[in-house]
C-alpha cells in the first residue's frame, strides 16, 4: 500500500513566516506508482521545496485497471492537483517519469505560471507504429 500512496514531504524552512514557498508536483509513468519519487521527493523537500506524488487512475490496483482510463482522465487529475498545490505555495514546478513527464510538460504548456520541469525519460515522439495498438490489444 505505501508503494502506490501519493505522499507528500513538507520542507522544514515552510514553517518560517515570510519564506517563499515553491512547491513541486510529481507525476509517475504508465504502470508506476508514486514510490518511484520516494528519494528523489525527500532529497527536494531537503532543499525547501513543498513536495507531492500523485496516483494516476488505473494504476495501483490491477494491471488490467489502465485499460478503463483515459489520458483525459490523467490530465484531470494533474489539473486537480496541480491547482490543489497552487494554493498552497507561490511558486509550482512540475516533474513526471515517462507518461508523467508528458502529462507534466502538457499541462505546462497551457499554465505559463508554471515555473519549471523535472523531467525523466520523457518520450517526446512515438514510434509511427501506434496505429497498431487497437489491434494488439486485448479484449
């Protein structure tokens, strides 16, 4: 259960009055979970930043739940958070692994306030063989 729970590290340094929060929203990659940022999320809270991992839909239960989800059901949710986390700090960077980093960089591109990336192995182009996939895809 802790591999697939968002989790959330709070910098020592937000307590302080009048200290500039900036937070960092990251996002795993298909059939990941948030532990995948478990030493990278506490070694970024170290150096002051509001940190969350979230659970994509579909993911952390069975391998066959991403079949019944969308992208727009991924980008919901990093909308949800990322306005979630907005509230809570003056400055919001994004990072995601894979399908994550995509949804980071999407989601980036139509919010300028977003300050910055943290992107892991995002695949920025597919292979043109995509058109096979309802075909290999099982029922």
């Amino acid at each position: 259960m802790e591999w697939n729970a968002p989790g959330e590290w709070t910098p020592a340094a937000a307590a302080e009055p009048g200290q500039p929060r900036k937070g960092i929203l990251l996002i795993h990659g298909l059939g990941d979970s948030p532990w995948t940022f478990v030493d990278i999320a506490a070694e970024l809270s170290k150096r002051g930043y509001l940190v969350r991992t979230i659970l994509l839909p579909g993911h952390g239960t069975r391998p066959e739940d991403v079949m019944y989800v969308t992208a727009d059901d991924w980008r919901q949710v990093v909308r949800q958070q990322a306005d979630a986390m907005r509230r809570d700090v003056d400055t919001l960077y994004l990072g995601g692994f894979s399908t994550g980093a995509n949804l980071a960089l999407e989601y980036a591109y139509d919010h300028a306030d977003v300050a910055g990336l943290v992107l892991f192995s995002p695949g920025f182009k597919s292979l043109s063989l995509d058109w096979l996939a309802p075909a290999l895809a099982v029922t």
